[in-house]
C-alpha cells in the first residue's frame, strides 16, 4: 500500500524519510504511525475499516497506536461503571492536532476526558513525538535493509487526581499481520528467563506457545486463541521483537524509560489481587487466526508525585523493521542482541 493511497485516507498524512523507507504518521486516522520500506507497507493497516469507519464500534486500524493504560481492573478505561468492553470516543473517533512538523520531528497531541471504571472522568493531554532513527551501522555490519524510529509519548494531567481516583500509564501498542511460522520472543539483561519473568493471567492459557533459552523467552504466535503475556520490569527485559520469515522481516522493539515510577498490571482482566500485584513494561498479543495480527507492545511507568497525586506518564520507545536473507537476519540477533539461540527461530 503505497504512501499516496494512505494519503487519501489522511490528507494531513505526515512523512519523515529513513533509512530505506519512510515513517508515516496520521493525525486523521488516531494518530496512527505506520512504516514502508521501499514502498512496501510494514504495518498492519485495515483500509476498508479507515475509508467507512463504525459510527459505533471500535476502529481498530492498525499501525502504532498510543492507549491509556490500565484495560481492565478497578480503575480501568475499557470498562464503564457497570458497562461491556468499549473504546472511548476520544480515544477511536478524536482526531490529532499536528503541532509541529519538519522533516526531521513530527508532534501530535490531543486533548482527551478519558471515564474509568470508577466513574472519574480525567482530563489529559496525549502525546507523541515521532523522530527517525540511523541504522547505517546495521545496513553496514549485517547487509540488511531498514527503517526505524524512535518516540516521546505522553499522558499529561490537565487537571489533578491521586491515585484513589486515577492511574495512567502510557501504552504503545504496535500491530503487523500474521504469518504461519511467526515467532515473538523478549531478551533480558542477564536474567534467566522463565515463567515468572512473565504476567501470563490476561485471558487463555499462553503457557504451551511459550519456551526459554537462557536469557531469552519465545512466544509463537497463531494458532486459533488470542493470548497475552506482559513482561516484569524487574529482571531488566532490554528488548522484544518478532521474526517473520515468510516476509524476511525482524521487528525490535526497546522500552528506553525503564524508570522507578509506579508500574502496574495493564490486563484486561477484573485484577481481583489488585492493581499492583505485577508490574509490566512490555507485551505481547497474539491476535490468533481470527484477527489476523499480532502487536509488540510498551509500556510505561506512573508519576506520583506528593500527596499521591498523579502526574501523568511518559515512554521512549524504538522500534526497528529490519529486512533481508535468513542468514543476515539470525547474524543480527545473534550479534546485536547477544543471544545463543531463540526457540522457534535458530
């Protein structure tokens, strides 16, 4: 899907070039930020749903996405009192406002009143700052081709709230299609990984798609149940991705913002141990068959400040879509990640 074609869907489509392809972000299609690598779309983009969206279901279009945080439990924000899964209007319908643009920054923000299950209504700013990232030493050292990008994302309080009304976490959610014989997988800094690196109580049991080598923890995607696990910030994960041979595409993803603030459990579950019992800096879900995706996702810590007052949420993320022959790609893991093996890849 070529850049002109999206550009119909968004004449204030915004383009920033890099490395072999471009970064498009869309203040008129929620903010979405969507790549090509020499024309070729990477992300996830649901074109039919963008050209006639629902007046009343939620738009899920594709791309990187930026989500308020908490899904599920007490103060959740896909939950109404007393009310069914739903995506606010603020969140699906609100247009961007593009703040600034030039070829080398692109800045979106939004103003938003965003309902949590506890029936506060919270005013913020949304915000997302998209910059393009070098990988000329990786087109050097590996051959492969690529595009990346880096961004500052925001939920800035408009007004003021503790944490017995609201929590906030800003969550970046990012979507490709499927192939048969994809593999996700999350690298930790030393740390052996098993299960208890892990927040696997979201919905299914994801246990049989999971294994462990060293540092290293795979999570094959498919198959025919959604699933979801989320990663502790504690045993220090440095990187999640996704290999899709079918397509030679690798996809890494870093968290930057490994920070101290108040991290929290992000499930779309009711959390009857609470809030704070798991503290969750990246996910993954696997979309299944039926929906045909997956999404590598970030997450960020609260800021509390005095008093337990909310202060908002900030993450740095990157994201990196690397493609090439099978042997260029496993040199890349194998060397830039550090790793010695990663079940279901090599």
């Amino acid at each position: 899907m070529s850049e002109a074609k999206i550009r119909k869907l968004d004449a204030n489509l915004q383009v920033i070039n890099s490395g072999d392809g471009a970064i498009l972000a869309s203040p008129g299609l929620q903010g979405r930020i969507l790549c090509t690598l020499d024309g070729e779309l990477l992300h996830k983009l649901d074109y039919n749903l963008a050209e006639n969206p629902s007046p009343t279901d939620f738009n899920n279009l594709g791309g990187n996405s930026l989500w308020p945080a908490p899904e599920g439990g007490p103060f959740a924000y896909n939950y109404p009192p007393n009310g069914e899964w739903y995506v606010q209007d603020d969140i699906n319908r609100t247009p961007y406002q593009v703040k600034s643009a030039d070829g080398k920054q692109i800045v979106l923000t939004r103003d938003v009143n965003l309902l949590n299950r506890k029936g506060i209504t919270a005013k913020m700013q949304m915000y997302r700052e998209i910059k393009p990232l070098c990988i000329c030493d990786f087109k050097k050292k590996y051959g492969v081709q690529g595009v990346a990008y880096e961004t500052l994302e925001r939920f800035d309080m408009l007004a003021d709230y503790t944490m017995d009304e609201v929590l906030i976490a800003a969550w970046s959610l990012e979507q490709f299609y499927l192939t048969p014989q994809a593999v996700s997988f999350g690298v930790f800094d030393g740390t052996q990984a098993d299960e208890k690196c892990l927040n696997i109580d979201f919905y299914g049991d994801p246990r049989p798609n999971l294994s462990y080598a060293k540092n290293v923890f795979a999570f094959r995607l498919g198959g025919p149940n959604r699933l979801q696990i989320a990663v502790h910030q504690a045993p220090k994960p440095i990187w999640i991705g996704a290999y899709l041979p079918e397509r030679d595409l690798l996809i890494l993803r870093r968290n930057k913002m490994l920070s101290t603030g108040k991290y929290f459990d992000i499930a779309d579950n009711d959390q009857p141990r609470g809030p704070f019992t798991t503290e969750d800096c990246y996910s993954i879900f696997n979309g299944s068959e039926e929906l045909k995706f997956f999404e590598l996702e970030t997450i960020a810590p609260m800021s509390v400040g005095a008093n337990n007052k909310v202060n908002g949420s900030s993450l740095g993320s990157e994201t990196y879509c690397f493609k090439g022959s099978r042997e260029q790609i496993l040199n890349l893991i194998k060397n830039h990640l550090g790793v010695d093996s990663i079940p279901g890849i090599f």
